[in-house]
C-alpha cells in the first residue's frame, strides 16, 4: 500500500500488551471494544459441575440398564461441552481500540492469539458507514479511499449504532476544531 494512501495498516505478530501507548497528544475520543460474556468463571464452574452430576446419574441409569455404551457417550458431551465453552471464552479475549487524537484516527485490535493489527487514518477521509435503523446483521465500518475496516462486530447493533454515531461527532469535531 502506497505511504501517501490515507489509510495505513501494520501486522504484528505474539505483541500480547493491551496497554495503549500514551497518546503525545490531547485525545479527542477514546474507546475500548471488547466482547460481553454473561458467564462468568465461577458460573461456568457451577454450570460445568450442573452437566457432571446430570449426566453421571442419566449416564448411571443407562449403566445400570446394561447399555454401557450410552454412558461413554455422556461422558463424551461433557468434554464437547467444556470445549465449547473454553473455545468461547477464548474468543472473548479480542479488544478493539479506538483512539481520536490530533494525528488521526487510530484503530488497534487485538486477536486472541496476541496478534495485532493496526490503522491510522486520516480524519478528514473517514467515512462512517452503518445502517440506521440497525439490523441483527448491520456493519459498522469506517470506510477512506475505497478500503473499510469493519468494526465491533461483537456488539449488538444498537451498540454498533451509538459506536457510530459517537465516532461521527468526534470527526465533526476534529473537522470543525482544525
């Protein structure tokens, strides 16, 4: 990609820190995506021990009937089930961060694996994109020069929404201020 494109990306790979570098300038909007989880650990231990002790005493009936098999197979879906649940959670661990400042708009995500990816654009360029009324499936997306970076996709879309609309005021800010 050109360097006198508006919009830059740069990959990195295994950089784990969450912590965002401290702005050199007054930071005009400041925003931290990350998905919601209703369940937390001690839940999830709670609901794990729940499916254990159904399924041993389900599993201990068929036993006791003489199909043995049956009970393997329970002892198998709370292995799928704990996986599941594990595989979820470690989705969970993506953050988006958004940061407005006097050099430009400034998009960072994290992947659960600790790879980052990160955007600078330039204010003036950005395009808000996102349907109003929302839809289930509605994107946010900040659009400069033909390429889009779809946002927040983890939020529900009236979060998506109000996302968008705080991004937009932002920019109208910073294009009124300079």
């Amino acid at each position: 990609m050109p360097a006198t494109r508006a919009l830059t990306s740069a990959r990195r790979s295994n950089a784990m820190s969450t912590d965002s570098p401290a702005p050199a300038a007054p930071v005009l909007f400041n925003a931290v995506l990350y998905p919601n989880r209703s369940l937390g650990r001690q839940g999830f231990r709670l609901l794990m021990a729940a499916i254990v002790v159904v399924s041993l005493v389900v599993g201990g009936v068929f036993l006791a009937m003489g199909a043995w098999p049956v009970a393997g197979l329970f002892g198998l879906d709370i292995l799928l089930i704990y996986l599941a649940f594990k595989w979820n959670y470690r989705s969970a661990r993506l953050v988006e961060f958004v940061r407005l400042d006097k050099d430009g708009l400034h998009i960072r995500r994290v992947h659960p694996n600790g790879s980052t990816e990160e955007w600078r654009l330039s204010p003036y360029w950005v395009r808000v994109e996102m349907a109003d009324p929302p839809r289930h499936d509605s994107q946010l997306k900040l659009g400069v020069h033909g390429d889009t970076i779809t946002l927040g996709a983890f939020l529900t879309a009236d979060e998506r929404v109000a996302l968008a609309h705080a991004i937009q005021s932002a920019l109208s800010d910073y294009r009124r201020q300079l």
